[in-house]
C-alpha cells in the first residue's frame, strides 16, 4: 500500500469516527424529532455498512466496535447487543462485497436490507428472550423499514459530499 492511499485510509477513517460523533451527539440533543409518530432511520448503522461497502479498509472492526459501544452506553441499549449484532452484519456485507461490485446498486441494496431487517429480528428475540420491556412489534418493524429506504440517501451523500466512491474488484484485490 503506498503511502498516498494509506493517508487515503486514514484520513477516511477520521472522518467516519467525527461524522459518526456527530450523529450520536445529534441524537442525544433534545430536538422532539422523534414526535413525528414515525420513528427516524439508523443514520449510525447505515453510514457504518454504507461507507464498508464502498471502501471496506476505511470501516475496521475496532472502529466499528469502538463507536457501537459508545452509542450502546449513550443511548441506553443493553451494552454489547446491537454492537455484536453490528459486527455480525458488518462482516456478512464484509464476505458479499467482491459480488456486489459486479452487480448493481439494487443488489447491494437487498443484502443490507437483509442485514438490517436480521439484525432488528435478532435484537428483539434476544430482548424479549431476556424478558426486557419492548416497543410494540410494528414501531420496531417500521423503524428497520425506514432504515433500509433511507440508505440511498446515505449513500448519495457519502458518493458526493464526501467523496467516498465505491472500488472495483481489481482495486480492492490491491488493498
């Protein structure tokens, strides 16, 4: 790896650990954003599989470990469940990457809905396997929705604010 892409790398790191502090910050701020009857979508979760698809050296998994268990603690959520469950999904997208390079954008696309819907059903068997006070099945079910319909946007923005395109086979054979 040369030293103009290692900068690339880690310059890019930065940047999701910030936009990511930034996101959690903005969530933890008292804004009644919440009180539109329709829960908001997982912006944390989706620049996090958004930004390992399109350059998987960017998204480690000790960054992804490091800014799950924060959110975890800040947030409230039992600390550990939704960051394992992260870590899960982040490696099934991790394994798919090469074929979803070949393929086009709804085909990536499926494979985080996928991952994400996995991941809301995971959270509330283990919630309600441990006898935890849940929300009702349909919040639940429609906040993964609105996760997965909001991930072209996250993408776009990632594309063309911040540059982030996606790599090709050849390109990350080389990383």
């Amino acid at each position: 790896m040369s030293a103009l892409s290692a900068r690339h790398v880690w310059t890019y790191r930065l940047l999701f650990v910030l936009v990511c502090l930034v996101l959690i910050t903005l969530k933890l701020l008292p804004l009644n954003l919440a009180d539109r009857g329709v829960p908001g979508p997982d912006l944390l979760l989706l620049l996090a599989f958004a930004w390992m698809v399109r350059q998987p050296a960017v998204v480690p998994l000790g960054i992804l470990l490091l800014v799950f268990l924060l959110a975890d603690f800040l947030f409230q959520r039992p600390p550990g469940l939704w960051t394992l469950l992260v870590i899960f999904a982040s490696e099934y997208l991790r394994r798919r990457r090469l074929a979803m390079t070949e393929f086009p954008f709804l085909v990536e696309w499926g494979a985080v809905a996928i991952a994400v819907m996995g991941m809301v059903l995971l959270n509330r068997l283990v919630l309600w396997i441990l006898l935890v006070d849940l929300d009702p099945l349909g919040l639940t079910l429609v906040q993964g929705i609105v996760t997965i319909v909001t991930y072209p946007i996250v993408v776009a923005v990632s594309k063309y604010i911040f540059g982030l395109r996606k790599l090709g086979p050849a390109e990350l054979e080389a990383l």
